[in-house]
C-alpha cells in the first residue's frame, strides 16, 4: 500500500536491530525520566519507513481476512475502530514488532527487569469515532493508587497523530494521582501529537483515551502493552501461540512471553524454564494446524455481525 507519510530512510527488509541506531544512554535516561514525570514520552522516527510499510500492508491483509477487526463494535472499543489481536499468530513482522529495539531499551527503567509483553492489538480508528472514554491501561489489576508501574502502552503512529486525526489525549500527571479515572468526567487533555514513525510511551496509571478522528481518514495506530513480569498478562500469550510456532521465535520474544524467571515466578522445578520448554517442546514440527481455521471463525467470534472473509491465510505467517 502506499505509505500516508514519510518515516525515516528506505532500509533493507532486515530485523530492525540491524538497522536501526540505538539510543543512546542520555536518550534512554531522557525517556524514563519523560514518563516518571509526566506519565509518557514521544519516540520520534522509531519506525524505519519499510517496517512502516510492512506493518500497514500486515492491517490491509487483515482487514480482507477478518475484516472490520476482531472484535464486535462498542462504546469503549469503537465503532469504526478496527482492533485485530493474537498478532503473533498472524505474519511474522508482528514478532519484531514485539521487541522494538527502543522499546526493550527503555522499558527495563519503567517496568523494572523482566518485564513482558502483556497485549498486542491494532489500533486503527476511522473517520467520525467519537473519543474514548478516558481511563487507564492498568485498571485490569485493580490496585489502590499510586501504584509502582505496572503496565506500559506503547502507541505507534503509522499515520500522524494530530488533534484532528484522533491522537491519543492524555492527561499530564495523572499517573500519580490517587484517585481512579471518572469515565463520566471531564479531564484538561493534551493530543499525543506525533508524525507517522514515532512510538509513544503511555505508563498503565497515566490517564488517556484515543481523540475523535474528525479528518475524513483513519488514523493508523498499534497499541503493544508490556507488564511488569510479576503481573498476569492481559491476553493469553500463553493459550494463544502453539508451542511448536512459539518454538520459532527469537529467544528474546520467548522472554517476554513469559518463558523466562522473573524475581522467582516463572520456573519450573526451582529451575529456569528453558530447561523444560526445549525437553518438551524441542523435537515438535513447526506447524498449527488451528491456524488454517482460525480466519474462518472469524464470524462465529463476532456472532456473525459482518459478511464472510475474502481469504484465508497459512499457518507459517506469510501472507494470502
Ligand atoms: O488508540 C488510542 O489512541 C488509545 C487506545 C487506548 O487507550 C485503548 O484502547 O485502551
């Protein structure tokens, strides 16, 4: 598909470490410092311009496979919003977006060593969605405020994020307020405003919710959600990607999945969980059967609100 906006220098189509700098400690220190005061920061061109490319051609072929998202419309979701997940079950540019090199630099001083990757989801909202209710990314756990961080969002930009386009609103401080965001309120927001390319990071306490999109396009967002490593995941990583695909992955995405101690949770007899993850699921073929089906419940999971799928895709990620 055509690119909406120019991020960066064309690259070859290798991991993004290879091409990517890395920031530098300063960059790193400037970012945790960003959101430990203000409850997020703006990485501007995280996104190489092909990465970019790849991940919006990745969302066009999902909307032809499961269009319209995978989720039902809703208030807080969205009516013309489109939310795919199980991302690491789809093509393969999902599993280095998981481990953004910037990402996995500055998330270790917001969430602490061991920290994992908790959701995956697109965040593609069209013309005319009214704004999200405001709310908070870690009310999943339910704890009394303020809290150690929890949870970190990291929104992606693949369009701009202006006030008109719907950038995220968040409310500045927020994160360290005692009290649970009142859907019902009114909050003094600010725009996430970013070009296409940029990565913001949104600690879980921060008050937020994406803005109306009043400019007769979508605004292509990703919303990938880390947790410290002693919280749950927020979507079942663990059900979701078959052994024997998650057998495939590079070691640092198996980490953040969860197949790592973190601060003593995590093992298997007292020992690192490595050790019984390659005795049990080393010798397995590299194959899910399931996910040969798996687009084509799409209509039994939306109770069969939209018309029926284009194509369907093969289980090794490459695209229909
Ligand atoms: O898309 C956005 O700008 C924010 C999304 C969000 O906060 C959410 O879905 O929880």
């Amino acid at each position: 598909m055509a690119a909406t906006a120019e991020c960066g220098s064309l690259s070859p189509s290798v991991p993004m470490s290879d091409i990517m700098r890395e920031l530098t400690p300063d960059e790193v220190t400037a970012h945790a410092a960003n959101v430990a005061r203000d409850g997020f920061s703006i990485m501007t061109d995280a996104i190489d311009a092909r990465f970019a490319d790849e991940i919006r051609d990745e969302l066009e072929r999902l909307q032809r496979v499961r269009p319209g998202g995978d989720i039902p419309p809703g208030p807080f979701t969205g009516q013309v919003t489109r939310r795919w997940f199980d991302l690491l079950n789809d093509a393969d540019v999902w599993q280095r977006v998981a481990v953004h090199p910037w990402i996995m630099q500055v998330l270790p001083h917001v969430l602490g060593e061991g920290f994992l990757l908790s959701t995956m989801g697109s965040a593609v909202i069209g013309d005319g969605e009214p704004a999200q209710p405001i709310h908070v990314d870690d009310s999943v756990y339910a704890f009394p405020r303020p809290h150690p961080n929890l949870v970190c969002n990291t929104m992606w930009a693949l369009s701009d994020f202006t006030e008109e386009t719907g950038a995220t609103r968040v409310v500045p401080g927020s994160h360290l307020w005692a009290r649970d965001p009142d859907p019902m309120a009114t909050y003094a927001t600010v725009p996430l405003a970013m070009p296409a390319c940029s990565i913001a990071l949104v600690v879980g306490s921060c008050y937020h919710g994406a803005g109306l999109n009043r400019s007769g396009r979508d605004r292509i967002g990703l919303t990938i959600n880390y947790c410290n490593g002693s919280m749950r995941q927020q979507e079942n990583l663990m059900l979701g990607i078959h052994p024997a695909r998650m057998m495939t992955f590079d070691r640092e995405l198996q980490d953040i999945l969860g197949f790592k101690v973190c601060k003593g949770a995590g093992h298997i007899f007292a020992q690192d969980p490595r050790i019984e993850m390659t005795r049990h699921y080393g010798g397995l073929e590299a194959r899910d059967a399931y996910l040969e089906m798996r687009d084509a419940v799409h209509y039994e999971r939306l109770a069969g609100s939209q018309a029926g799928p284009e194509s369907t895709r093969s289980s090794d990620g490459a695209k229909d």
